[in-house]
C-alpha cells in the first residue's frame, strides 16, 4: 500500500502533459468538483474511476474547454494555461475527446472520416474533392493499420459494428494528431473480444500519446490500467495500482462495493 497516493498530493517532478491545481466548479451552488490537484506524466495512460456523480464528466468538460473552473488553474504540456482558451482552441493544442456514443460520419466511408479528421483540414468539400497528398494517404492507411479497420477502408461508417465505430472514432483523434485523448467508456456495449480488442488498441497508443480512460468495467481497467485514479464528489480519493485501489477500505465503501457486479 505504500504506493498509494492520496488526494492532492503532488509528484516531485514537473513535466507534466496535464496538471489541474486546486480546481472548483460550482453549478447553481452545486459543487461538482471541489479542489481537484491532478497530475499526469507525458505518455502515460492514466484510468479514472468513480461512481455516477463523481465528477468525471465536469472534469472531461473542464479540459476541454466546454466549461471553465470557477477557481483553480488546468496546465497542458508543462505551461500553456487552459482557462482563459476556448473549447477550438483547446482541440488544436493536440487534446481530442471521444464521447461514450461513437459521433462518427456515418454517410461517409471509413477513409473520408479519417481524411476530414486530418490535423490542418480545410472544409468538408475541398477536403473531400481536392487533391490528397500521398503524405496524408499514407497517414490515413497506418491509421487504419493501428486501429484494425484495413478491410473496412470503403465501408461507410454507419454500417459498422459497435466496436469498430469505436476504433474509428479513436482513429479519427489519431489523425486529429491529438498529443492528449480523452476516451470515455470505450469498453461500454462491446463484446468481451471486442473489449479485449479495444484494450489492446489503447495499450499501444500509450507513450506516442497520452491517454486518460474513463471507465466503468474492473474487468478492463484491470487489463489496461498502470494507474488508477478515483474520483469522489468531485475530489481524488485515492491513485494507485488496480489492487491497491480495490483494496483501499474507503474505495470499496464509495464505490466498488456497490459495483460487486462488475
């Protein structure tokens, strides 16, 4: 247990891709995050758990600009202040999100979703009918390579299953050339290969990029899980290895005793 951080204790280090420091957000009175210290290494894959209510989602929000803290400050990439960027701004620094429900464009082939995610893209229309670099070709092609959907590169999106809309919606923030993803609840309606799949998709990612997993399965944040931080009432709890967040008396109380099911 000597491993276990406890809430808002800071790294002795400072090259962090994301550091958030003494953060609120208040809607209406409520506090839904209440002095939030987090700390992320470059590279990492860092996996956050909580029951409904923790604060997950705000937290999501707060980085990526679609809502702003009350007090308190979140850093990216060492010194670039988010708070005062807007939520476009924030998305071209290199920090994509891929919500529960894949938001994929189901009209088009699974190639031209990844083409209109390309970094630097200009419209829709001379995205598609202007001329593609062999650069971006090749960008598009070891993209689908990484996410496993080689064979579906003609499909349309929206006849894809679950899992592979999935992929393709981490593709897409692969091309987007996202230094930070934010992926919530990848394993959510997927089959336990599909699961495993995904979990092998996001292993690899980690080091070219930075990752935080929000989850609810134990069963895939024990496979894809370094670090775990807990969030409770919209605070850290606890960070530590998968054992020894489960262990932790007061995480089995808030949290995964009335998850028994996962």
């Amino acid at each position: 247990m000597k491993h276990l951080v406890q809430a808002g204790e800071k790294p002795t280090h400072h090259d962090f891709i994301l550091a958030a420091e003494g953060v609120n957000k208040v809607f209406d009175g409520f506090k839904a995050i209440t002095n939030l210290n987090f700390y992320m290494d470059e590279g990492e894959l860092r996996t956050v758990i909580g029951p409904n209510g923790a604060g997950k989602t705000t937290f999501m929000d707060l980085i990526t600009g679609r809502t702003k803290p009350t007090s308190g400050k979140i850093t990216f990439a060492g010194n670039i202040e988010l708070n005062p960027l807007s939520a476009d701004q924030i998305y071209r620094l290199g920090i994509g999100r891929k919500f529960q429900n894949p938001t994929v464009y189901i009209h088009h082939t699974v190639y031209d979703n990844l083409l209109l995610s390309l970094k630097g893209s200009r419209s829709v229309f001379s995205t598609l009918f202007g001329k593609v670099t062999s650069t971006d070709k090749d960008r598009i092609y070891s993209i689908l390579e990484t996410i496993g959907l080689t064979e579906c590169v003609h499909m349309l999106a929206g006849t894809l299953a679950h899992g592979k809309k999935q992929w393709l919606e981490i593709g897409m923030l692969l091309a987007q050339d996202a230094r930070l993803l934010l992926v919530d609840e990848p394993a959510a309606g997927l089959s336990d290969e599909e699961t495993a799949k995904t979990g092998e998709l996001l292993l690899s990612l980690a080091g070219k990029h930075s990752l935080i997993v929000i989850e609810h399965d134990m069963v895939f944040v024990r496979q894809i899980a370094k670090k775990v931080t807990v969030l409770h009432q919209g605070s850290i709890l606890c960070e530590g290895t998968v054992d020894e967040v489960q262990n932790n008396e007061r995480v089995r109380e808030v949290y995964l005793g009335r998850k028994a099911a996962h």
